[in-house]
DNA sequence: ACTGGTTCCTGCGAGC
DNA sequence: TGCTCGCAGGAACCAG
C-alpha cells in the first residue's frame, strides 16, 4: 500500500522517464475515476513532484495531473513497448519515445487534471502537513500538535501533522519511540522520539524501495519488490517477537484500522 | 472544527 | 481441487 517511501521511490523512477517528454495520448475508459485526462494532450510533462502520498505532474500551460495510488495503484515501465498490458492496467500513458502504464487492481486511486495548485476540493492535499524529510518537519510546532491528541495513531494517519505516514509507518514509527498507539497528550520527549522515528523508518524506507507485502501489492515502476518490509519491526508481525525485547506482538483494530505493537516497548498509557 | 462511521473495489489467502 | 468468505485500507464523504 504505497505511503510515502513507496510514492517516493515511484517518483524518482518515472522522473527520468516522463519529465521533458510530450503526452501524444492517454488511454482509459473511466472518465470519472481519471478525470480531464485529455486535457495532458499535447502537453510536455515539466516535473514529477510529491506531496505526501500524493503525485503530481508538472504539465505545460499551468496544469497539473494529481495522481493519487491509494491502496494497489502503482506504474510499470519497460524500455521496449510492451508485449501485452501489465496485469490490472486501468490507464496507459503515450509518449514520443515510449509508453506508461498505470495498474490498480482495486481500483481506489484516482487521476486529475486541473489548474495548477488549485486542489481545494481535495482537502487533505490542502491541509497536507510538512514533509517529514525535509527541513520545515521541524521540531517545536511537530510537539505543539501532538501534545494536543486524543490518539496518536489516528492523528498521524489524517496528514496534519506530517506529511505521507500511513498505516504501517504510523505502526513502525510509533514502536521505534516506545509510545503506544492509543498515546495522548504527547510529552516533549515522547514527541521528540515520534519526530526523530519518522525521519529514520522514512529514510530507510525510501532507500530500499519502500515495502512490498504481498505479489499483488505495491511494486517499483521496474518491478521489482521494495524491500523494507525486512525491517518491518512490528508491521505484519502479530505473533511473532518483539526484535527489542522479545514480547510477542500483537494486533488489534483502532479506528478500522490493523494496528501492531509491542505491549511492553509500548505500553497503554 | 472536530470525531466517527461508511464507502469505494477486488484479489487473495485461509478454511473447509 | 474448488468453493465461500472475510480481510486488506487511503481518504472522500457524510452524519452528528
């Protein structure tokens, strides 16, 4: 499920492949999931950037293309065209020199073509928090907003209070600082931990791809798995031990969501 | 302004 | 082997 290390590493592989190339055509046949594709027609694709876990290319004449991959949305590239369509391919990309194609087998992600930055109606890419791997994640207001919580866990996941943390980087992050995932009220230096945890896990997520649980779910443009779920601590590891202490970890649902932890790293406030 | 629940969608793995 | 069934979850959307 692509959150921000998946997003990213997908960004830096397409950025050689689509940045400077001209859109000759964009196959699909859901207008209302892919939304104003045609206006990409004829128009140079200037950068590809990330907000969270969102991507967005840079189209000539002040337009962007949002693309969001939610749970199983995902690019293949090839170096020669393709022999048949990548499996679930919902959308393909046609350039001067090649093409792209974009799967999703659940079908949750969404595409759309609008007036640069005009994303009002998408709220929680207004309201997006600050990058977590760059400078403005900064400390102070990151502590301000989580000595306020009710529940630390859901308040990463709303993308508030940082930028592209998902469930199994909200899992990860909160185990790599000891704080449970039901926490309030954040102290300074339970905050401070939470704020240094999400530098690390995202970090070494991005530099080995991201994570990929299963076949059918996130792959790198190439193909090839990510390859961080290795150093999964806590993340699909009910059952098993806790690498700090031993513990077994569990899981429960908080807020619909699996959530994993370690009952004595993480102790329940 | 918040919180909490529902919805979208479908492949897959577990269980029988 | 083949069937059913529940699980996976980001975020838009809606109700309270």
């Amino acid at each position: 499920m692509p959150e921000l290390p998946e997003v990213e590493t997908t960004r830096r592989m397409l950025e050689p492949v689509l940045v400077g190339r001209v859109v000759r055509d964009v196959i699909h046949t859901d207008p209302e999931r892919y939304r104003n594709t045609t206006a990409m027609l004829g128009k140079q694709i200037r950068a590809i950037e990330r907000r969270g876990k969102y991507l967005i290319l840079r189209l000539d004449d002040g337009l962007d293309c949002i693309v969001h991959l939610k749970m199983t949305g995902g690019f293949r590239t090839t170096e020669l065209p393709f022999l048949e369509p990548p499996r679930f391919e919902r959308l393909r990309l046609v350039l001067h020199d090649g093409e792209v194609s974009y799967v999703d087998s659940r079908r949750f992600g969404f595409w759309e073509v609008l007036p640069r930055n005009e994303w009002a109606h998408l709220g929680t890419l207004a309201k997006m928090g600050p990058e977590p791997l760059e400078d403005e994640f900064a400390l102070e207001p990151f502590q301000a907003a989580m000595a306020k919580v009710s529940k630390v866990k859901p308040a990463l996941l709303s993308q508030k209070p940082v930028a592209g943390v998902g469930n199994i980087y909200a899992d990860e992050s909160l185990w790599h600082a000891q704080i449970h995932p039901e926490a309030s009220k954040l102290s300074a230096a339970q905050s401070k931990r939470l704020h240094t945890a999400i530098r690390e896990v995202m970090t070494r997520a991005v530099a080995v791809g991201g994570s990929t649980l299963s076949d059918n779910s996130y792959q790198q443009p190439n193909g090839e798995p990510g390859y961080f779920k290795l150093q999964h601590a806590v993340y699909d590891r009910a059952g098993q031990p806790c690498p700090r202490c031993g513990s077994t970890i569990e899981k429960y649902f908080l807020a619909q969501r699996g959530t994993h932890f370690c009952p004595r790293c993480q102790p329940k406030p």
